[in-house]
C-alpha cells in the first residue's frame, strides 16, 4: 500500500495519527531586551532564535551567512533534513541601521547552485541576487559577496532565488531588519521577529517534500511548531512590536488576543501614525511583512493563525467524515484484524489528544499528534502556529518563562450549571501546576 496520510489514518484509525508528543516544556531563557542604545533602537529578540554577529571591516558591516543542510527539530519527536543558514532555520536574522554600509558573504555548502535575493530591499539591480538575471548562480563551494548602503527601514527578508521552490520549501529563509537612523518617534521596549512558513514533512517521513504546494503537514513559527515555539514574555506597560514575516504558501490571519493592537509598519517601515489602524487579528499575505504594536496588559494571550488547521500539527487530508457516525460496529470487525483500535471522530476530535497523551494507538515515526499541549486547566488541543504572550507585573531579567498566569479572585470563568440544574457559585481561580495539580500558591 502507498504510504499517504490518508492510508495512515484509515489504518490507524480516525485522528490517530501521530505517536503521543512530549508535553510543554519550559521555554529557554530569552535574549534580555537591551537598553536602547545611542542609535535609538532595541535589537531584536528572534522567537526561538538568534541574530547575525557582524564584524566592522573599514566602516562596513560584515556579516556572514553560510547556505548548508541541517538536522532541523520542529518539536520533541520530530526532527528533518532541511536546508538553512548557519545551522538553523529560518537562518539568523540580519539587524543593521538606516545609512549602514553592509557587505553580505555567502557561502554555499549546498549540493546545487544558490543565490540570495534581499526581499524589499532597494540596491543596486546587480545585487538583487535573481540568479541568472542579476547575477551568476552561487556554485557549491563558492563565496559570494553581495555589498550596499542600506536607504530605508522596516521589517524584510532574505530567501534564494535559484530553485527557490525547492530551497524555500525546506527552510532556506530569514529575516532582515532594519532600524531607523533617527531612532523611534514612539519608542518601542520588546521587538520581537517571527516568520511564517509551512512544510510538507509527510507521516513517517524525514525530509519536506518540495512538491507540494497546497496541502502542508506542518505550520511554523520561526520553523517550530507549538509546543516547542517560546512563549513572547513582556512586562505589563511595556510597548511591543512583533514583526511577522510571510515566506509559506498561504496567508495567515494573524490573531492577538486580549489586546487591540495597531498595524504600524511593513517592508516600507514604520508607517506615518495617520496610517496605523487598530485590529485584532492582521492578514499576512504571502511575500509581506507586517509590524504590530500594542501596550502589554497582565495575563497569558493566546497568539495564533486564526486558519483553524494552522494550528494543527500532522494534518491529513482527504478523511471520511465521522462526525455523528455510530463506528461501534465496524471498530469490533477492524479490532478482530488490528488489535487495539480505536475509533474516533463520532462525537469530534476532542478525545484524539487524550488517547495520544495515554499512548494509545501510536502513529507513524517522527510524526507529531494533531493536537497537544498542556496548560493551567487542562489540555490545550493546539499545535501549528500557536504560542502565548505571557504578560506579568515583574519579569525576571532575562526574561524566562514566567509560568502560567495567576488570575485573580473572581476573573476565571466557572461552571454555575449541569444538565439543565443550576449550581452554587464555585471558586475556581486556582490554576493547575504543570503536574496537572491544583496550584494554590501563597
């Protein structure tokens, strides 16, 4: 039989379909948000990632990037051969300064030809970097060097431009920012970086498959999937930016929530103020940039693709549907062939992470569960492009996963009813500790 996540699921049953994923784990410590410095401007913090050193060479900037395959993790339990830039994807994002002269060394250690084109970026015609058109192809084993002055800011990318569908598709991406030389008008205090992208890592596979172009397996930011993408800690009161770029597919409706941000920017900066528009949730389109801001107000705020099966992991296609289907039946006939069945779907897919979570049905290797996560009251039945906000009074310095949100008394919703009879009011603001027990604290 065909391997295909439609024979996969059929075999193993109805949402069965990845081996049970690991539990939340604790973020690392991020990158503390330096004081800005003389320029006016606070580095950037890369969600699960890093920037680009650079060296001064003559008053240039000097930074190097090397194309090269790696052993990728999206979460625990499943890893790929990708290809990337200085031993991640995305690759390391470039951080200069309006006016800066930079000169870009690439090095290829691919096995086929590369370029790099600079997304948005205005310079000279000769270092757009469109192999074939504005420059020779980058042969494995060389080193080219790409040199300009830097005329605008904003929020960009950098990506191939030589068998691009093959080389992005794998993970050959990265962001590109830079600061305005005047500083801020309105300072920020959290920058953080996220680009958006989506792989076609089929179950039981080990590498993205480069040809699909419309039903992908898994959604990322910064090329990691929920649980293993790190939570956004800020202090409350603090302005923060998050700057979100688009190198998949799809668009993705980016959605915020508890806070009604501004759209403040793109590929052409930070725009005039009479420009910024309030929203809640922000279409990225494929090839954009997008900048939002917001003034961080206490609690843990989900952060997401609004696209429901963006923050899914191990999706299948193409799947009967189940959804008020007595299988009792035909679960006992497949049982007799296929020891410890199950089947699920009848009644929704709620019940797909708890037998995932108990280790039932196992799916293919290297294949993550559809749905996973643990929070303060239960399971929270996400992956994809999901993570959380985490906003608190004080941050310890280095800005460490504060854990869950203490809510106070009397603002977490609770049961006040049960099959039609109503219930005495129950308190219920004591969030569960990551064993799963009630948390009652000091």
């Amino acid at each position: 039989m065909k391997l295909s996540r439609r024979n996969i699921l059929l075999a193993s049953g109805v949402g069965a379909l990845a081996k049970i994923g690991a539990a939340i784990r604790p973020a690392r410590a991020q990158q503390p948000a330096p004081a800005p410095n003389r320029r006016g401007f606070v580095p950037v913090t890369t969600v699960n990632g890093r920037s680009l050193p650079y060296a001064m060479k003559d008053g240039v900037k000097e930074f190097h990037l090397v194309a090269e395959e790696i052993e990728h993790e999206f979460a625990p339990g499943c890893k790929a051969k990708c290809w990337g830039y200085n031993g991640s994807t995305p690759g390391p994002t470039i951080e200069a300064v309006e006016g800066d002269r930079v000169r870009l060394l690439v090095t290829n250690k691919l096995p086929e030809p590369t370029t790099v084109h600079w997304h948005g970026i205005l310079l000279p015609s000769g270092m757009d970097g469109i192999g074939g058109l504005s420059q020779p192809d980058i042969q494995p084993g060389e080193t080219y060097a790409y040199e300009f002055t830097l005329r605008q800011h904003g929020t960009h990318m950098y990506h191939p431009h030589a068998d691009e569908m093959t080389q992005m598709a794998v993970g050959m991406m990265g962001m590109f920012v830079i600061h305005p030389k005047d500083g801020e008008a309105e300072p920020i205090d959290r920058d953080f970086a996220i680009l958006l992208h989506n792989w076609a890592l089929h179950p039981g596979t080990y590498r993205p498959d480069p040809s699909i172009m419309t039903e992908f397996d898994l959604w990322t930011f910064n090329s990691k999937v929920f649980p293993a993408i790190e939570p956004l800690v800020v202090k409350a009161g603090q302005r923060v930016r998050i700057r979100l770029g688009n190198l998949s597919m799809w668009n993705h409706p980016i959605h915020l929530h508890g806070h009604q941000f501004h759209v403040t920017g793109s590929d052409g900066g930070r725009w005039p103020r009479t420009l910024w528009r309030p929203e809640v949730t922000e279409v990225v389109g494929v090839g954009q940039t997008r900048d939002i801001e917001f003034v961080a107000v206490p609690g843990d705020w989900a952060f997401h693709c609004h696209m429901s099966h963006h923050t899914m992991n191990a999706m299948g296609h193409g799947i009967p549907n189940t959804l008020r289907v007595d299988q009792s039946a035909v679960e006992a006939k497949i049982r007799a062939l296929l020891p410890g069945y199950m089947a699920m779907g009848e009644n929704g897919m709620s019940v797909h992470q708890a037998h995932t979570d108990a280790g039932h049905m196992p799916g293919p290797e290297n294949t993550l569960p559809m749905m996973t996560g643990k929070g303060p009251f239960g399971r929270l039945e996400m992956g994809g492009m999901f993570t959380v906000v985490k906003v608190r009074e004080d941050v310890a310095a280095d800005y460490r996963d504060p854990g869950w949100y203490r809510n106070p008394a009397g603002t977490v919703a609770r049961r006040v009813g049960s099959a039609g009879k109503t219930q005495p009011e129950m308190k219920m603001d004591m969030p569960m500790d990551h064993s799963g027990h009630m948390d009652h604290g000091s």
